[in-house]
C-alpha cells in the first residue's frame, strides 16, 4: 500500500481519516520474517555458540520477564568465548539486573502520565509518538519501555488517529513501540495513508533497531511507502558500536536515503559498551561518512535492572568534549537525559 495515493490538502479532518483497518490483506511471508524466527531466544544455545564456558555462563540470568531476543547477524558479530564484548553486553540477559539500585524504576521516564489514548503518548508540543506494537527485533537490556502495559489486542489506531486528527497543534508523529517496524508493509502503509490526510501535519519519524539486526526488513514494500510521500520522513536507527554495522545494513540504508527519509542515529551511553572516546569517534565518522548524523547520545534512562550500564554525567560532558576537538559539529551528538515533565530533552552538554 502505498502512502502516495493520499494527498495531505484535505480542507478539514473528518471520519473519512480513519483507515478501515479491516480491509488489510496480508501478503505473501516476506524474508525478513523467516529471518526473524532464527533470532536466539533460549541463552542455552546461545552460550554454546558463543562458546562460552561454565564459569563464564554461571553470570547469565536464567529466567527473566524481559527474555533474550538477539539477531543472528549480531550475535555473528560477537568475539566468542567472552561476556566483555560490546554487543553482547548489550543483550544478554545477567544477574547484575537483579541487584536493586536505588533511583532506578519500572518507568523512568514516566511514560504513563503522558499516555492520551491507550497507544498515543504527548509529552513534547507539536508532537506525538505512537507506541505501536510491542514486538522488537531484539531485546536492549537497559530498554527503558521494558514493562511499559502494551495493548497488544489489535493493531488497530482508529482512536488515536482520531485525537491526531483534532489538534491542529501537532505537526509531528512518531511511531514508536516496541520497534514499528515490527508490523507489516500493509499495516505500516495503512497507518501512513491515515496520517498523510491529516492536514496539520508535516514531519512523520519512525525510531526502530530493526535494520541494525533484520536490514532485510527495508525492503521493496518499505521503501514503497516512501516514494510520494506527502510529509518530511525520518528514520531514527539505534546503534552505540561500529561493530554492530555492516556493510548490507548501510546499503539498505541509503536506499531509504535515496527515497527521500532523513537517517539519524541516537545512542545510549552505556558501561563497557562506548564509553571511552575512541570508541563513540569511530562510530560518528563511520556514520556521518555514510550520510547518517548523530542525534542524541542518551544518559541512561534510570530502568530497574539496569544499574550496572550507568555511566556518570561527568564522564560522559568529559567523552563528548574529547571528541568534539576532532570531529565536526555535526558529528557530535548532543549529549542528552530525559527528565520528565520537561518541554524537551534535557541537554547535558
């Protein structure tokens, strides 16, 4: 389906905005789907293939309520037989996110005081995210949404279209989850079709990890959705190490670069993952060299089993002033924390 059928000169909002979500027709399994199912998901297997020993697997948590979910591709890109490398680090499920760290919270960003219809949030004036789903390509283990109260019983967003539709305050949406690249191109297309006749509004951004771990998922029915679209598109990606790119995830995304959509980055300042200078400069210039500008670098949204990622502020104003003397303005992030209640992003440095 494809968002160029609709125009965004509608006179006014009316029913006629609301998608009929049941008319949506899946289509044939596409690839990225097959590729999904090979995620790992039992820590078992994984540990075997990374060939961890009985020492080192004695540091993985067992059972968790947020499970492992990890990318084949990624985890091809882990040094075997150590807990220590930066992508693992980042997905693996351990016993340090049992300890109770004070300050550290279920919602730390206090995501349920802003929620305006079950999948609608507005923190930010003239902007909205919609939580779309909240199936992932892989499981963060610092996720901050991790035990956000989804409404996993349909994937419908009539209500929250309709709320979009009647306030003219809002020029931007945000889909959000969860990963929306999660849904499928007819999902997705409708969604967008729904959005493109609301006449206020202007930007549309999507914020997954999806072609970090899946890039099959950018496919030929995604990069459609683009083609004529009437609003400024951007996709925010996630990535925190140069390791986790690759050559193929680039090239899918400068096929999306060619449609038109505006690729940022943001990262999560994370212990034993980026936080020496060296390390966060080679991941700016690797992606400012392909077309892609550091966004945000996050501190730590404080969630409940994360503690032992935490970076202190005064290392991470220290990291970004080092590399802010080598690289060029627009390839430094800005270094940023959610506080909430605020009108924006909190800036750091």
């Amino acid at each position: 389906m494809n968002l160029c059928l609709i125009s965004n000169t509608s006179s006014s909002p009316s029913n006629s905005l609301i998608a009929d979500w049941r008319k949506l027709t899946p289509s044939q399994p596409a690839v990225w789907r097959s590729i999904l199912r090979k995620n790992f998901t039992d820590w078992k297997k994984l540990a075997t293939y990374l060939e961890l020993d009985e020492i080192q697997q004695l540091a993985i948590l067992p059972k968790s309520a947020f499970p492992l979910n990890l990318p084949m591709r990624l985890a091809q890109k882990i040094e075997k037989g150590t807990l220590n490398d930066p992508i693992l680090r980042q997905f693996l499920p351990t016993i340090q996110e049992t300890e109770l760290t004070p300050d550290f919270v279920t919602d730390p960003v206090d995501d349920q005081a802003f929620r305006r219809e079950t999948k609608l949030l507005h923190k930010y004036e003239g902007r909205v995210l919609l939580v779309c789903t909240s199936a992932c390509a892989m499981h963060c283990r610092y996720c901050f949404r991790q035990n956000f109260d989804y409404d996993v019983s349909n994937k419908v967003f009539e209500k929250e279209i309709a709320l979009i539709a009647e306030d003219r305050s809002i020029h931007e949406v945000i889909l959000s989850g969860g990963d929306p690249l999660s849904l499928s191109n007819e999902t997705l297309g409708t969604l967008f079709d729904a959005l493109a006749q609301i006449p206020h509004l202007k930007r549309l951004r999507i914020h997954t990890r999806f072609p970090i771990g899946i890039p099959e998922r950018i496919d030929a029915g995604f990069l459609a959705l683009f083609e004529k679209s009437p609003l400024q598109c951007f996709l925010v990606i996630h990535v925190n190490h140069v390791n986790e790119l690759d050559d193929e995830i680039l090239a899918h995304l400068k096929a999306l670069q060619k449609k038109g959509v505006v690729i940022l980055n943001q990262s999560v300042l994370l212990k034993g993952v980026n936080d020496e200078g060296k390390t966060l400069k080679t991941l700016c210039e690797k992606l400012v060299d392909n077309g892609i500008l550091p966004y945000y670098l996050h501190q730590l949204d404080k969630v409940q089993g994360a503690g032992h990622f935490e970076v202190l502020e005064e290392q991470g104003t220290f990291l970004i002033a080092e590399i802010a003397k080598t690289l060029p303005g627009y390839a430094v992030p800005k270094y940023v924390r959610e506080i909430p209640g605020k009108e924006s992003k909190t800036a750091i440095f």
